[in-house]
C-alpha cells in the first residue's frame, strides 16, 4: 500500500539524481519539495553574496527540473514545517544531512520535535563519500594527518555507495502559499554579478556539461596539470559539490569507471582532502574561528587596514598575487594553487590573521564551504590539522615563474603589465627602467610598488614564529 504526501527538504542536495533522501520519498503517493532558506542561525558565517547569487539561480534550475514545483521558504524551519504539517497530510519527512556545527544542532531538536508529533523523519547521506565519525582510528579518536584518514576511509571502510538515478514519474505537488525564490531577494541589489555570469553554467546540468568537459579536456593532465592555473586542467566543480548540483559519489564512481592511474588517483585524492576538511569540523565545531594547534592564540599577528585592502582588491604590487585576487572578484573563483600562493602572501608576508582571508573568501568564493574554508585557511597558516609548516611560506615569484611559465594567467587578469617580457612578469620593480618605459608601465602609477619587500618579510614571518617557539618553552 502507499503512504501519504511526504516533504522532501532540499538543503546541499540541489539534484534529482544520486539524492537518497529524494529517491525514499519518491515511495509515496505525493511529494512536496521545499527548500527554507535560513541562516540566522549561523552566527558569522550568513551565506556570503557570491554563494547567494549562484543559490538564486541553482533554485532555478531544480525548480525547472522539478516542473516548477519546488515550494520556497524563508525562516525559522521549524515553524515552517509546523505550519506545512497543520495544512497537509504528511506522514514522513525526508531530508540529506548537513555537517555545519549549527545546522546539526538546529536539525536534531527539529527530528525530536517532529516525532513528538508523529512525523516520521528519515535522514541519509547525500554530500559525503564517508560519514565523518566512521572514519577514525583505532583508539576512536579523529585522525589529525591526512595521509592515514585517507587510507583508512579507502582501504578499511566501505567503498563510496554507487550513485542512484533519477527518480521516474513522481506527483510532486507544492504548497500554493509558498514565497516563490525571486522572493528571497538573493540576488545582490548593485548588480555586480553581471560579470560572472559568462563564467558559469549552474545547475544540475550545468554541474554535468561540466564534469564532462573536465573528462574530456582535463582528467588525462590532472596530476600535474591542476598546478598550471592557465590551463583546463582542474575540473572547476566545488561549487557544484558545495550546493549539491553533483555528488562526490558520482564523481568518484565516474572516474574510477574509466580507470585507476596517476591522474585518477590524484583527482579521488582531491576528493578526500574535502571528507577531511568535513571530519576536522565535525569533531571541532570551531573551526572557523578557533585555531587547531592552540599554541598560534599567542601568534603576533599584525595590523593593517591598507595592506588588507590592497590585497583584496588585487593592488599589492605582486602580479602573481593580485592575478588571484582579481580572478576571484571577475569570476567568483580561484585556481587552487593561486588560492596557496595568496593565503600564504596575506598572513606570512603580510603577517595579518587568516581570520581576514576566511572572511574575504567566504564572502567572495561562490564555493564558499565552511569546512573547507575554514580548514584551508587554517593550513595555509600552519595553526590546523596536517598544515603546511609556517616556515613554509610561498615565494609568489617563483611559483609565478614555475606554474604560469608563459604569463598567460598574469596577463589575462593584470593586462597593465601584459607587455612585459616574462623575465619580468612577475618581479616588475626588478625591470630596467627602459623596459619599463617600453611596456608602458609606470610604477606607483600604472601598476602599483609592491606593498611589502618579499625577503623582509619573509624574515619578519619567521622571526614572529621563532618567538612563538620561544614562548612554548
């Protein structure tokens, strides 16, 4: 016999295909899918304007593939679903796991409240190839190093589910008072957002086309390849992962069909830094505030509101760091490597918190994930879980010189000091005045001095770490 309307609650899990919440649901006679948009409760981390422009059109898209049946709120979810429950005849509530701190306590007093109601409430998997507390050690603590939680989640657990497909001939049906999405007023008032648009597809086919054209363009060259931030090579999909438009599950599933080389391996590799980035949060709920390794409270941090800014806005004087910085702000992305090159220039050369940066990504990124975020910040400022070293501190000009060797990703976002010549590209204050004077390049004027000497404040780093050192004694 089959059951009455069932509520399937959309959250990160933008997608018809692979969603396990959605295919249970799908068993009842009717099914009412709702997304709530509600952030109140997320303290410092409100959904940034770049991630609120691309849910906006993500709503779309599942709209449109749900026949213009996905019923749209705004507030707090419980009292929506209260109200929902009241008007129709629901008997089950359907929705896939969240991992941010907040969200995993407003949604467990939302399952007790609803089975107090006799609301059956089922829960699933939907954006996570291993739950976070299925992979430890032996001893049941988290693992701290990436290396042996990667083994263990691939070699001592169960492999990733296979994907699940599409759900065929459902009644879904939606609630005639709902907002409707343009209603949520996502879309930023001034709109800048004019500029990315040209650079993204969104969406559950859009997250598809993408994954292909990654296979056919990128996958063969990933390795290596993934280090050049002005080839085709990386498969640009974290903000499709981020909003649930693809699952890793399909990913991982997907490659691993074509095969099991270098490439391949190194691309499923990528995929377990983003279930360790999610295990660091879920057994430390602070960590986008609070560092890892408590021995950085005491670190001497410095000030400055016009270093910040100019590192923002791409006007540090570095190219291969305000080449970053301005791709991030054109396109509401940036290569990974770029993403190392500038985090490890705004709080080793500029020694300012990596608080700053987290706050300018998560504002900016339309890939803003608090877990990776969080846990990527606290690596590049040596203070997290298997961090780079804070000796570690990247040279902008020779990563410039070893992964854009030609200048193309220079000269793309910096078209100012496109007509220098390579040697240099990325060290102008190094060139003689007459190639200065031929690229039509004044320094101070056409493109900024360098905000900081590179080797002074490298040295000014690791003096500040050395007295951190010292303290610890």
């Amino acid at each position: 016999m089959t059951k009455k309307i069932a509520i399937n609650w959309f959250r990160q899990d933008l997608r018809l295909s692979d969603n396990p919440a959605l295919t249970k649901a799908v068993d009842h006679e009717a099914v009412l899918s709702i997304y709530i948009l509600d952030d109140d409760n997320a303290g410092n981390h409100l959904m940034g304007a770049a991630s609120r422009w691309w849910l906006h059109y993500s709503l779309k898209a599942l709209n449109a593939s749900l026949s213009n049946n996905l019923s749209v709120y705004q507030g707090d979810p419980q009292t929506i679903l209260d109200d929902i429950i009241k008007r129709f005849d629901i008997e089950d509530v359907y929705w896939n796991r969240c991992y941010e701190p907040w969200r995993i306590h407003r949604d467990t007093l939302i399952k007790e409240r609803l089975k107090s109601q006799g609301v059956k409430v089922y829960t699933y998997n939907g954006s996570l190839l291993w739950e976070p507390w299925n992979i430890q050690k032996d001893d049941g603590t988290p693992y701290k190093v990436f290396t042996p939680f990667y083994r263990r989640a691939c070699f001592n657990t169960e492999a990733p589910r296979a994907p699940l497909p599409k759900p065929e001939s459902v009644n879904y049906i939606n609630d005639k008072n709902h907002l409707g999405i343009d209603a949520l007023e996502l879309l930023p008032k001034i709109p800048w957002d004019k500029k990315l648009e040209p650079h993204w597809d969104i969406g559950e086919e859009g997250a598809r086309r993408r994954f292909e054209t990654f296979v056919d363009e990128g996958l063969s060259f990933y390795k290596e390849g993934r280090n050049l931030p002005a080839k085709p090579y990386v498969s640009a999909l974290s903000a499709y992962l981020h909003f649930g438009e693809i699952s890793p599950n399909q990913l991982w599933h997907a490659v691993k069909s074509i095969g099991n080389d270098k490439h391949i391996q190194n691309f499923c590799s990528q995929l377990g830094w983003r279930e360790f980035s999610y295990s660091q949060i879920y057994h430390n709920p602070e960590l986008p505030r609070k560092n890892l390794q408590s021995k950085f409270d005491m670190f001497p941090w410095g000030e400055n509101s016009d270093h910040l800014e100019a590192w923002q806005r791409g006007n540090t004087g570095i190219p291969m760091v305000d080449a970053g910085m301005r791709e991030l702000w054109q396109t509401g992305y940036m290569h990974n490597r770029v993403r190392m090159i500038v985090g490890s220039f705004l709080v080793k050369n500029l020694r300012l918190h990596w608080h700053h940066g987290e706050r300018w990504f998560w504002d900016t990124l339309i890939d803003a994930d608090i877990a990776n975020n969080s846990a990527s910040w606290q690596w590049i400022a040596g203070c997290g879980a298997d961090a780079a070293p804070y000796f570690r501190i990247f040279n902008p000009v020779t990563q410039g010189q070893n992964f854009d060797p030609d200048g193309e990703y220079v000269r793309q976002y910096i078209p100012e000091i496109a007509s220098l010549p390579n040697k240099y590209l990325f060290n102008p204050w190094e060139a003689p005045e007459l190639i200065l004077k031929g690229a039509n390049i004044k320094l101070g004027s056409t493109y900024p001095y360098p905000i900081v000497d590179l080797k002074r404040s490298r040295e000014l780093a690791l003096k500040a770490f050395q007295s951190l050192k010292q303290n610890e004694i």
